[in-house]
C-alpha cells in the first residue's frame, strides 16, 4: 500500500518533533574510590523545573540492598540541568555498588538516558595490624604503629586529620622493618576524633579512626577525718605472645616499643632462663626467680625492635612460655630471632648454676665402667 506524499512528510514531522521532545537523563559516578571517599554522582537533564529525581546507593555483590537514597528537585531554566550529590561511604565493606535513578512517575520513556552506574569500594584494611588500642585518654601525644605483612622492609605512607577534616600530619613516609613494623609518635592539639589514612605503593590501604577521650578529673580528696585506703597503682597496658621452649630449641620474641623502661616477665611453672642483648650488644642473661615466680628483666627501648631468648632451665623440660612486656607496643614470637644469639650460648658458655645437658657425666660413668671390667680381667 503506498502511502500519500504529504502523509509520508508528515509522519516525517512528528517523528522529528518527538525527538526534539523526548526526557533524557544521564549520570555519571567514579569507577572506584576508597572507603570513606565522598561517592560523587553528577547529572544532567532536560526534564521539567520542578521534577524530583531520586538516586539510590545500593550494594551490588550477590543481592541488592538499598543504603541510601538522596533526592534533587530539577531547577533552573536552561535546557541541560545539571545536578550533583554526594553519599557517605565511611563505614561501607569494600566491593561491588551501584548508584541509580528510581522511575520518576509520569516519564516511563527517557530516551537515551543513563540511569545506572557501577562502583567498587577499595579497602585493605584487613592487611594492616594496628597495634596500639585505638582509644585511650589525651596526653598530648598520639601514637599509630602496626604492622603488615605486605610491608616487609618498605614503609607505610599516613595522613592524620581531625574530626573536621583539619590536615595534622603528612602525607608522611613511615619506614617499616624486616618483620613489617612502623611506629610514628606525635603532638595533637586536644580529645576528639583523629582519622589516619594508611596507604602504599600498591595504593590505599584503609583509614582507621583514634578516638582520644577527655582526661577524667583527679578523685577529690578524701576527708583526713575518715580512715583512707592506699589507692592501687594504675595498670600498665600488657602485651604477650607465648611459643614452646627447650634447651635445644628455645622460644625467641620480638618486642617492639617505644624509647623508655620496658619491663618483661615470663610465666610461672617452669624455671625460666632469659637472655637479651644490652645497647652494647653483649647478651646478658637472666635466671634468679625458679619456677613458682616468673623469670623478669628491665631493659631500656631505643625505639627498635628488641629480642629475647626464653628456655628452661632444666635441660629435660620442655613447656610453653608465656611471654609479657609492659610498656610495649607489641610481643611477637618468632624463630627469626635465632639469628641474633650465638649458637653457642645456651650449650657452652653455661653460667654457675644452670645445668648443661647431662653428656659428660654419662661418657664419665661409662668410661669407669670400662674401666672397673679391665681390672677385673687383670685379676682373673
């Protein structure tokens, strides 16, 4: 059947007024950003002033769960209105989300419009190990160290903020050592909320928040009229890593501090020996308390990583010791630390009173037993 000319112009004509015509709206959101990053999403488009668009934040790896919802009313009078929003994403898990436009009622036909945009959430957090409790009093001072695997040898890059987003400290480059340890101590101005972006060569790595608390107010004093009790002494944080240790194979832990006293002990039940290195290098040894009190020595940190050696006195225990520091950041056992004590202390160079593996005395019994049975050959 053909169709009349003036009726073909004008099917031409209204195809071309409804597309003039036809609503478009089109979003635009990052590819991926960190946790904790403002999720931008920015829009434009040609519906009416006064129409309500709503842009949902929603979750994306297996099923969809709806976060946030964030409204704009279309406004101004040019032909391309543009829009933009901002959702939170502090607290979110990394992955897979999605940011959309709902239907907007009375324009189920938007053309060519983008409605959907995907967006990964990076963190790896879970790859670093803060060591410090991320809460405590103000003193002045903060301190973050941790440590991570991934970290061996290299460094950790950290930027502090406070609470209101005031820069305080870096972007710095902190240096790591060969077990993935770093620790930074520095002046903040008073209590309140201090975020700590980590990051690496690899990118970022997580921000983790120090919540530092108002001191409390000293106790009042007590009336000299009633009878006082002596108030006990503040608890020292402690710190503790336990390992199985013998004469032949003994248990070595890391202590990582910072600069000042740090006091370590080990646990009861098994008569202990303790040896660390002095600032000299010397290895002093340790072994006075027995087996029903722990075995404990004082030692002053530079700021390094520290080392003791734990085994029993008796050569043929062979228990697990626990091994506590006050003072410290952290304990860590670790066979590495062999390679910082002599093979030949614990077997050789044996100080009064600790008993050697029992040997001699056995080549000494059996060289007189050979002894007695030649005689009596002798005499028969």
């Amino acid at each position: 059947m053909m169709i009349p000319g003036y009726a073909s112009i004008t099917i031409v004509l209204l195809l071309m007024v409804a597309g003039a015509s036809a609503y478009e709206i089109a979003i635009d959101a990052p590819s991926s950003i960190q946790v904790g990053t403002p999720l931008a999403v920015n829009g434009s488009t040609n519906l009416p002033d006064g129409v309500s668009i709503s842009i949902v934040l929603s979750n994306a790896d297996y099923t969809t769960n709806e976060i946030e919802t964030k409204n704009v009313v279309v406004q101004h009078s040019d032909e391309n209105k543009s829009f933009s929003l901002a959702f939170n994403t502090t607290g979110l898990k990394k992955g897979q989300y999605k940011v959309e436009v709902t239907p907007i009622p009375d324009f189920s036909f938007l053309g060519n419009s983008v409605t959907l945009r995907s967006v990964v959430l990076v963190d790896r957090s879970d790859e670093l190990t803060i060591t410090p409790p991320l809460q405590k009093e103000y003193d002045g001072l903060l301190t973050i160290a941790g440590n991570g695997a991934r970290m061996i040898n290299s460094g950790v890059k950290v930027m502090v903020t406070s609470s209101n987003g005031t820069p305080l400290l870096g972007p710095e480059f902190i240096g790591t050592d060969y077990m993935g340890y770093f620790s930074k101590t520095f002046p903040i101005p008073g209590p309140g909320d201090y975020l700590v972006n980590f990051s690496d060569a690899n990118g970022f790595i997580g921000t983790f928040t120090y919540t530092i608390a108002k001191q409390r107010d000293p106790a009042p004093a007590p009336d000299v009229t009633e009878t006082t009790v002596t108030p006990a002494p503040p608890q020292v944080p402690t710190v503790s890593a336990a390992a199985t240790a013998s004469r032949d194979t003994p248990a070595f832990f890391a202590i990582i501090a910072n600069p000042g006293p740090v006091h370590v002990f080990t646990s009861t039940g098994t008569d202990w020996v303790l040896e660390y290195p002095d600032r000299n290098g010397t290895i002093q040894r340790v072994h006075e308390a027995g087996s029903l009190y722990p075995e404990s020595l004082i030692f002053q940190s530079d700021g390094n990583t520290t080392w003791v050696k734990v085994y029993p006195f008796k050569y043929e225990d062979n228990h697990t010791v626990t091994l506590y520091a006050e003072n410290a950041l952290d304990v860590q056992a670790s066979r590495s630390g062999v390679d910082f004590f002599p093979t030949t202390i614990a077997t050789r160079m044996v100080p009064a009173g600790v008993q050697t593996s029992p040997l001699p005395w056995l080549l000494f019994v059996g060289a007189g037993g050979i002894g007695t049975m030649f005689l009596m050959r002798k005499r028969d």
